[in-house]
C-alpha cells in the first residue's frame, strides 16, 4: 500500500486558511505559509477540537476552543492548554496535485 | 458581570411616556419618563430621602413628586421642593443617566456620563428604515444575559429546539459554517448551496427551483447580535456579495442585563419584502416570536441550574467556537473596564 496519498488540488489553499483533508483515515489540514504548504495534524492535543475551525495567523493556528496555539510549519505548542505537539506529514507538490506522506502506524 | 460604559436599549419609544417606568438595568433600579415637550429622561428610581421608587410617584409638569413625602425633582434630577421646609438639602438629589431615541428604541448609558457619545449605538436602522418591515418586541427573561448570546451565535441548536418550527435539517447537513473574528466582533457565517427552500421562503420568496441560502450572524458587545439572513436562486451569485431576486430579513437582538439572573430582552425580525403590509410584518415577527418561546424555556431552566450550581465545569464542543470567541471578548472588555475603574481609584487616592 503506497504510503503517498493524493489529498487536495493546489487551488483548494489559499493563504491564512486551513484545508481539512482526511488522510487514509487520519484528520489532517494543510496550510499555506508564505506560498510553501504545510500538513499537520487537525486534532488539537488538548481535548477533541478541530483546529481547522480556528484562526489561523502569522504562521499559527489557534485552536477555536481553548486557544492553544500551534506553529504550521513544525506542528510546535506555542500556547496551552494543550503541551503536546502536532505531528507534521511531508508533503509533494506534482503539477496541481498535492500529496502527503502517510505515517507507519 | 456586567460592561458599564455601553449604551444598553432601556425601552422600546412607545413605553415610556408620562406615566413613570421602572426599569432595572444592570441591577439599577432606573425611573422613564418624558417631559411636557416630549424629551425622555432616565435617573435613578430611589428618592434621596427614604428610598422609595420614584416611579411610584407622579409627574407635576416636568417634575417627578415621590409617592411618600412629595419631594419633587427636576429633569436633572435635583429635589427642587421638600414640603413643609424652605431650604432643600444640597444631598437631595439623585443620578441621571445619558439617554437617546434611536431605531424606535430608548437607549442609556450606564458607565461615565463622560464617554457617553451618542456615536457608539450599536447600528440598527433596519427597525426604523423605510426600506424595511418591522415591528420591536420585547421579551423579559428570567435567565443570565450572556445565556442569550451563546444561543444567538450557535445554529447547531436549531435542529434541536426549533425541531418543529424554524429547523430545517438542511441546517445542519448540508452546511459550512465559518468563524472569523476581530478586535471587538465575532462574525459566524453560515452558507447552504443549492439546496432546497424551506416552505416559509418558498411562500414569500416565490422560489422555483434550489436555492443559495445564507445566515451571517454579527456579534457586537456587549449585547448585540445582528442575524442577516436570505436566499437567492442558486448560483446567481450571492457568495460572492450579488444579491438579486431573493430575499433577506434581518433577526435584530439587543439584550440589557436587568440582574445577573434576569434580563430584559430586544428584538424585531425585519424584512425587506412586501414591506408595506401589516400583516407580513405580524407573521414574520409571530414565526420568530414561537421560536423564540422555545429558547427562553431553554435560558430559563439552564438559569435555574445555574442557580443551584454557580459556575460549573462544562464540557465544549466543535459548535461553540463562536460562542467561545463572544466570551472571550467579554470578559477581556471587563478586565479592562475593572482595571481602569481601579487606576482611576487610585488616581483619586
């Protein structure tokens, strides 16, 4: 099983927005920082939120709940209540078609 | 909690007149009234002298007579006569508070009468507009006023509460909901796609066939929630700010905090079609009235829980995310309003 999925078109992102995706079972959401994209984990580490339902800015989503704050590019807790980090998902960018990289459970 | 330095809608025009109103207003006993030429005046409803509502009294022209000993006060609220002496104590008076008409409603101002500019009304011209049909409600509810805002901001209860009146289940399946947010203001907007009308647009939109529906629901502190609702035939382009050949209605709420457990609630449902008809106005304004009903049966029973176990932890959900944005600026306006009322103590030290 290829560990590489086709998740979204490069016109689905727009910068300070998030893109929830479903990765073979796995919530993520993309981003686009400063032209470059970015996948994370879409699950805050503090309790059930969705963090792509928060507020993206200068590079960070804000979880809509209880405002933990997550770098994109590294998944890195900046705020609490969450102490956890994100995990990130490479990505691979062919023509239109965006690709993240799965992870072995 | 409570914000103090807002303007809050006290009363709908046609309530106050030359009969005396009481009204408490963020736990204020406050006294309406108007003078002979017409204007409306807001002081406090206690007599200086042993309490008593002044709202019991009577008006003598443009004075105000306490029902107990007959002091009377002036529109400035200062005791002009003590029956049966000549000198009137410097201490005989009582505090006025700033007070305009605007959108069919009365408005006071309950912080420093030194920032009460006329300017910072919360904007709801749709009451009064020409282009518009409406009709202001009032509701008195025996609940917390921040119960109220969470409601206004959260949809996903429409499918619960309103089950059989304004729920629709395409409300909740087919729908992409979108918080944004500023300094002051919290924006939730909800847009449904091609979808079917629900039967009360169809009856007065006419609609043929799908349609774009949308509900942008604006929150202003402290109180304010401004719902612009409507459809337009599908892809005719209303996502992208053209709105032709539909309609739209704007759901209008304007909550004063009476206690912490009560509060005295504004709102008027207005529509911007067949806006000349009376009746269009009642049935529109009747819908949102039964649904309405609903959720104050919801506020109340939330209060009386609330009452019997003051702030409990409670559990949040995906939905809340406006609801926790609302709060959030509340309570930040409060710590700014506590910590300047306590720099200016400190400065008068």
């Amino acid at each position: 099983m290829t560990k590489w999925h086709r998740v979204a078109s490069s016109a689905d992102l727009h910068e300070g927005e998030a893109f929830p995706v479903d990765l073979a079972g796995t919530p993520i959401a993309l981003y686009r920082v400063d032209g470059k994209i970015h996948a994370i984990d879409d699950v805050c580490t503090h309790e059930y939120a969705v963090l792509s339902q928060g507020f993206v800015q200068d590079g960070t989503i804000e979880c809509p709940l209880h405002a933990a704050q997550f770098d994109i590019a590294t998944g890195e807790c900046l705020s609490g209540p969450a102490t956890q980090d994100l995990r990130t998902y490479e990505v691979r960018l062919e023509g239109d078609d965006i690709y993240v990289c799965a992870r072995e459970e | 909690m409570f914000l103090r330095n807002y303007w809050y809608v006290a009363a709908s025009d046609h309530e106050i007149g030359r009969q005396p109103l009481r009204r408490v207003i963020l736990g204020e006993p406050i006294v309406f009234f108007r003078t002979e030429d017409g204007a409306p005046v807001a002081f406090e409803d206690r007599c200086a002298h042993r309490h008593l509502p002044l709202s019991m009294g009577k008006l003598i022209g443009d004075t105000l007579q306490c029902h107990y000993h007959g002091l009377r006060y002036d529109r400035t609220g200062v005791c002009v006569r003590v029956p049966g002496q000549d000198m009137i104590p410097p201490s005989a008076r009582v505090r006025t508070y700033p007070i305009v008409q605007r959108y069919h409603w009365v408005w006071v101002w309950m912080g420093d009468p030194a920032l009460a500019d006329p300017d910072k009304i919360t904007d709801f011209h749709w009451l009064d507009d020409p282009n518009w049909g409406a009709k202001p409600q009032y509701l008195h509810v025996k609940a917390n006023w921040q119960l109220i805002v969470d409601n206004l901001l959260d949809l996903t209860h429409l499918a619960f509460v309103h089950e059989t009146t304004i729920g629709n289940s395409a409300l909740v399946e087919h729908a992409s909901v979108k918080v944004t947010r500023s300094q002051d203001n919290v924006l939730v907007t909800r847009w449904i796609i091609d979808q079917p009308a629900p039967p009360t647009f169809v009856k007065v939109g006419g609609f043929k066939g799908n349609v774009d529906r949308w509900q942008i629901i604006d929150f202003t502190p402290p109180a304010f929630l401004r719902l612009d609702v409507g459809a337009t035939p599908t892809g005719t382009g209303a996502p992208e700010g053209r709105r032709v050949g539909g309609i739209s209605m704007r759901n209008l709420n304007a909550i004063t905090p009476e206690t912490e457990s009560t509060c005295h609630y504004f709102w008027g449902q207005a529509h911007d079609f067949d806006i000349h008809n009376r009746e269009t106005t009642d049935k529109v304004t009747e819908q949102i009235r039964t649904a309405f009903l609903e959720d104050v049966a919801v506020f109340e029973a939330q209060q009386v829980n609330l009452d019997l176990i003051p702030n409990p932890p409670q559990t949040d959900i995906n939905a809340d995310t406006g609801v926790i944005q609302a709060r959030r600026i509340l309570d930040r306006l409060h710590a700014e309003e506590q910590a300047a009322a306590a720099a200016t103590r400190v400065a008068a030290e």
